[in-house]
C-alpha cells in the first residue's frame, strides 16, 4: 500500500544480555582423552555430512530449520547453535544479492506494526513469539532525513543472538523535493550522509528501495518534476551516488504497486532504472473482501490480480519482461473474508506447498497492519484459524529451509 506506516515510540531500553559460562578442564585430563576426543569429534563430522543424504526425500533441512527459528531460550549461545545446526544440515544459504541458493526457497520477512506503544524491539519479539519463527527479514520505511536504521531498530534486528536479521529499507529520500529535482543533485547532501550513515554504522546486507509504489504519483505533465522519467532518473541518481561514496552492501529493489491499471498507462515502462540499476524486482499484492479482480482464488490470484484485459497479472509480466530478475512480494497481506472464517487460514495453510508453482518468486515481506488501505486488517492474527495458518506457512520446506546469511 502506499502509504507510510506511523512511527512508533521509540525507546532506548536494550534487551538484558545473556553471557555463556566457560568451564576450564584439567589440562591432564583433557591430553589423557585426547585421542577418544579427536575420534568422536570425526565421527561427529561423518553424521553431519552424511545427514542430509541420509534424510527421506524432500525433508531437507527443515525439522533443524525449525527447531531452531524462534523455538529456542531465546540466549544467543542457543541461536548461535540453531544457525550451525541449519548450515550443517544443508541449510539454504542466500547469494550476494540475498537470492535463496536453494531450489524453490523463499527468503521471508515483514514490516510489524508496533502496538500500543512498543518500539521496534518489542514489535519484532511480539510477531515473532506468535507466528512461530525468527524473522528472516524487517521491512522498514523511512522519509527524508531519517537516518536508517535507527538505534532502537539495530537492536530489533539484533536481537536474540544467530546473526543479525535482514533489513528492508524503503527509503522515499525525495521528501521535500520532487523526483526531478532529487536527480539533478538538489538532495545529494541527504543521499551522501545516508550512504555514508550506512558505511560506519551498518555496513551488513540489505534491501534498499528507492520511493516505493511510485505509479500513483506520477504527474505526466511536462515540468511537473513527477514524471515517469523524473522517477527513473531520481533512482539512477540515488544509486550512482551510493556507488560513488563506496557502498557495497546494497541489494537495489525496484518496487512496484503491481495494479493492472497503472501498467495500461503509456509511461508505466519509462519507470524501469534499467537492469544496470536493479537487482530484484518487487510488487505489492492484497486479497480481501473488498478487492476484485484475480485469478481463481489461492496463491496466483494473489500474485496476478488483474480483470479482463490482455494483462494477466504481475508475476506472469515480471517473468516475461525480466526474465533474469528474482522476483519478490514486497508487501501482501489477507484480510478475512465476512461468512468464510476458514477463508484466510486455509490460503495460509496451503501456501507453502502451493509456492513451488511461482519459481521465480523469491521473497515475501508480509505486512502486518491493521489498516492496509482498503485491504483492511491484514495482521497474521485476525482469527486463530489465520494464526495456525500462518504459523503452518513458516514451517513449510520453501520456507523453513532458508538461512538468511548470504555466502
């Protein structure tokens, strides 16, 4: 949806830490052991790297993979294990452009929207306690000057040991400009301090996009500054400008709306960067009571949501249009449908077997909000129904199977 999601109170109070204890063995004792120890320790590497091959067909890592995401103490020394055990047992590790290695994984995250005053660190404990799962990746949307990501969201992302999660950044850099004017240079001072932000204080893996959803604002008058070109050339800028000062961590994301009407219009191509410029291709996808137009109902009408033209839905054109492209959601959301309380957990439920049949969609951010424009409330939580449903989803193999660490 476009629109940005409100902030919430931040505050400052940090998680309590945890500390392992270390136990200092006899040196005597440990040199009289230490060739039962080398052979145990042998035996232990031969399961390790026979365990996959050992594993029924289509099991993979997944009863590892959900032991350890989110199913813990919650101590970083019991996350920590979680990631060894995954990546032992054959866990789906990402690209460097955070792309699943695996063949059918699903890289998943979301954008949770804080409740009654949580700060992002609470949000993210809170979403991921109920849906059953560490967070692969946080999606977040900042304006302006906002510095990202912030000192609460570092420690959202942190939290819980295993390695930092994923950050989403969807950043509209041309608040108080327009698009024509962020790429001729008039913004380059916001630009250079965010890139150089991100050098010094975090310089990890991430998703950034430039000015999500930007169909609905185009303006295609001559000199209104908003045109489909001026978007095109206001991402480029942003780009070149990150290259320039010597960001190397960025996964570029070029996010559309994905509505049928909006590609009919005749600039909807002059939008696209260019592939230079784009490493995945996102869109935004909803299905609820009040939003017509798709498929037959499950998983391609969320993905092609179209009416009668000869446009057959988002997913079907990304394909097609960019056929190199690793195509993510970069929002969807259900909404519960009045006189079908089964509707939304049984499309949950489903979904992760139903993914295998949109090879090319490689991430999912859900975004888990109470008022999603006329989608309505689309938190994992509506019902129980939906909760279990949900929580299904991210113990199936597509997604339970990926290790979000890129290497």
């Amino acid at each position: 949806m476009n629109q940005t999601p409100p902030m919430p109170r931040l505050t400052t109070t940090s998680p309590a830490g945890t500390c392992a204890s270390t136990t200092i063995h006899d040196r005597r004792t440990s040199t009289r052991r230490a060739p039962r120890a080398l052979m145990l320790l042998v035996a232990l590497g031969l399961v390790l790297t026979l365990l996959p091959a050992m594993l029924p067909p289509g099991t993979g890592a997944a009863p590892l993979a959900r032991a350890a995401d989110g199913q813990d103490d919650g101590s970083a020394a019991a996350s920590q294990g979680g990631t060894a055990l995954r990546a032992a047992a054959g866990g789906c590790r990402l690209t460097k452009i955070l792309v699943p290695r695996c063949r059918g994984g699903v890289l998943t995250g979301a954008y949770v929207q804080p409740r009654a005053g949580e700060s992002w660190v609470h949000a993210v404990r809170r979403f991921e306690r109920s849906s059953g799962g560490r967070l692969g990746t946080v999606h977040l949307y900042y304006r302006g000057d906002d510095r990202f990501p912030s000192d609460v969201q570092k420690q959202a992302l942190r939290q819980g040991g295993q390695g930092p999660r994923l950050l989403f950044a969807n950043w509209k850099v041309d608040d108080g400009y327009t698009w024509r004017e962020v790429a001729q240079g008039d913004a380059d001072q916001r630009i250079r301090a965010q890139a150089r932000y991100l050098k010094s204080a975090w310089n990890r893996k991430m998703f950034l996009t430039v000015h999500h959803e930007p169909e609905d604002e185009v303006v295609d008058t001559k000199g209104s500054g908003y045109t489909a070109l001026a978007y095109r050339a206001m991402y480029r800028h942003v780009v070149d400008v990150f290259e320039d000062e010597g960001v190397t961590n960025v996964v570029w994301v070029m996010n559309y709306m994905g509505f049928e009407g909006w590609h009919l219009k005749p600039w909807f191509h002059q939008l696209w960067p260019g592939a230079r410029y784009v490493d995945w291709i996102a869109y935004d996808s909803y299905m609820s009571q009040d939003l017509g137009g798709y498929d037959p109902d499950g998983l391609r009408g969320l993905l092609n949501r179209h009416w009668s033209s000869d446009w057959r839905g988002f997913y079907r054109w990304a394909t097609h249009r960019h056929p190199h492209k690793p195509l993510m959601l970069g929002e969807w959301g259900l909404g519960e449908r009045p006189g079908r309380p089964r509707w939304k957990g049984s499309f949950l439920r489903k979904m992760g077997n139903r993914l295998a049949t949109a090879p090319r969609l490689k991430a999912m951010m859900y975004f888990d909000h109470d008022e999603a424009a006329i989608a309505g409330d689309v938190t994992i939580d509506t019902s129980a129904r939906s909760l279990r449903g949900f929580r299904v989803l991210r113990r199936s193999d597509p997604v339970a199977s990926v290790v979000p660490i890129s290497g």
